[in-house]
C-alpha cells in the first residue's frame, strides 16, 4: 500500500490556531486546551465539555457552538540578517 507523502507535507505546513471560548466571569477569551490542527469544531459532540479557565480559576462548561478559532500561530521563521 503506498502511502501519499504530499499529503501528509501539506499538514505540516498548516498554521495552529486554539479554540477559544469566553470566560463568562470576566469576558476574556481562553484556550480550550484543543487546537484547530487536532480537530475541527463542527465535529466536537454538541454537548458541555468542562474547562479549567485560566483567566479566573474557576471550572467552566463550554459547548461547540459557543466556540471560535483564534488567529493562527505562524510557526517561527528564523531572521537570516539577525538569526533571531
């Protein structure tokens, strides 16, 4: 069985972005812990998952659809002037 190494090149080269949802004690955007690259949102379960926020300490429950996919992180490209 071959195996289809574009595929699995063209996945490496994806930008990760969290999954976000608001604290409903203080209005602030927290990752949920699930990034965009391990699952897409629609197929989450349509049902409360728990999260420890990190923005007030408290334990929420969230559900899919109250869920956004936050600004991508580009992965970090060497400078070549300054090596940075």
């Amino acid at each position: 069985m071959a195996v289809d190494h574009e595929c699995f090149d063209d996945q490496k080269e994806m930008a990760v972005a969290d999954i976000v949802v608001q604290c409903p004690r203080t209005g602030t955007p927290v990752p949920t812990g699930l990034k965009s690259e391990w699952v897409f949102l629609r197929s989450l379960p349509r049902v409360a998952i728990p999260l420890r926020c990190p923005a007030c300490g408290q334990t929420h429950r969230w559900h899919p659809q109250e869920a956004w996919i936050a600004a991508p992180v580009q992965p970090h490209t060497p400078n070549l002037v300054t090596g940075a």
